[in-house]
C-alpha cells in the first residue's frame, strides 16, 4: 500500500518535519553532483558497515580509514541511493511526522527522531554484525515515526493506494491496520533474512528496532494533556 494522505489534523506548523525532509533532499541533491566512484566512496565513508564498527581489527588500517566508523550510525540517516529510496522514505514521513511533532513538541520530535534512528541502525548492527555491505537511509528514523503515529493515533484513517495488477484503487483504511500490516511485513522479512548473509537490500531489522524505539519513546515522552 503506498500512502497518501492520512485524517490526523495537526494544530501546528511541524517545522521540525519539514527541516528533516530538505536536509535528507539536499543531501542527496549534493550526491547527485558526484560521479559514481565517488558517490560509492561518500556510501562507504558515511553509510553503516557493521564489520568495520564490530570488528576493525580484521581490515587492513587503510580499510578502515575510508570509512567514518560509529559516526556512520548517525550520518548514515540522512542518505539514499536512489529517487525511490528518497520519495518513499519522505513520503511516509511527510504524511505521519507532522502528528507526531504536533504531540511531543518540536524540539523533543527532534530528540526522539534521531534516537529512532540511531536506535535502528544499532539494531542493524546487532543482527548484521559482520556485514561489510554499507547501509545508508532514513527509513530507521521513519520507522520510530510510524511506532509513535501508531500507539498516539489509533483513530486516524490513511488513505492509501493498493496495487492491483494494473489498477491502483484508493482506499482509506484504519491507521492501525495500515501500520500494522507494515510492521508485520518487516518482522516476517526479518525473520526471514536471519542466518543470511547480507548481500545488500532492505535493513529490515533496522525498521523493526526504530519502530519498536518509536512506539516507547513516544509512550515516555508524550505530554500528559494532548491537544485535540
């Protein structure tokens, strides 16, 4: 299902939200400035490769020079690799960050969508810790927003489109079905993918980590008198 809009009206402007969006779009403006050997070097430097934090011991110093080590787990949230990687990862975020901000307050929306995604590629790691594919991405981060929207939100509608053959019917369904059904297509993905050896993909267990991060993060932050 690819989202469009959802019925959670905001009573402020989420200026935090927007921020995050044209950082992640300047950032991979500037990537497309670059040729492609050093687009692979800026993945490299900047992306997370678990083997390289776990372990730098088994590579060689000038292997480990390229990359920027346990600050990847930070920089890595703000790039993509692709046009798809991008518009999906904003969209949900445009779509569902505003609410969450509304509930917790700029600043603190701001704290809790890094923790999200360092939270989410510290799960990357634990799962994947001697991968040596670099991954990069917002979707982590995302996901925390998608845990908290969740928990806060369960009355909210999302209008949606679903896939059907060639036919893309709009349909609005309730935000807890719809966001369930995402996380379950993780975790079944994640269960999936453990005892592979990653070659590359989807960080699903990254996704399920910011989720569950979001879902609690937002329980121990949300003020105790929401706006209605």
């Amino acid at each position: 299902m690819i989202p469009i809009r959802d019925t959670q009206r905001s009573h402020r402007r989420p200026f935090v939200n927007w921020m995050l969006i044209l950082l992640n779009i300047l950032v991979f403006g500037f990537q497309l400035t670059l040729t492609e050997p050093q687009l692979q070097s800026f993945i490299v430097k900047w992306g997370i490769v678990p083997g390289v934090i776990t372990n730098p011991g088994r590579f060689a110093p000038g292997v480990v020079v390229q990359t920027s080590g346990a600050l990847a787990i930070f920089t890595s949230l703000f790039i993509h690799v692709g046009w798809v990687h991008l518009i999906g990862n904003m969209l949900y975020l445009f779509i569902f960050g505003d609410n969450v901000e509304d509930l917790l307050g700029h600043g603190r929306y701001l704290v809790f969508y890094l923790a999200c995604g360092v939270a989410s590629s510290i799960a990357h790691i634990l799962f994947n810790p001697a991968s040596v594919v670099p991954t990069v991405g917002a979707s982590g981060a995302v996901a925390g927003v998608l845990g908290a929207y969740f928990v806060n939100f369960p009355r909210s509608r999302v209008l949606a489109l679903i896939p059907v053959g060639v036919f893309l019917p709009v349909v609005e369904v309730p935000s807890i079905v719809f966001l369930f059904l995402w996380f379950f297509t993780n975790l079944l993905s994640g269960v999936a993918s453990l005892g592979v050896q990653a070659q590359g993909g989807v960080a699903w267990w990254a996704h399920i980590g910011g989720f569950v991060v979001g879902i609690v993060l937002s329980v121990i932050w949300r003020p105790r008198h929401r706006l209605s």
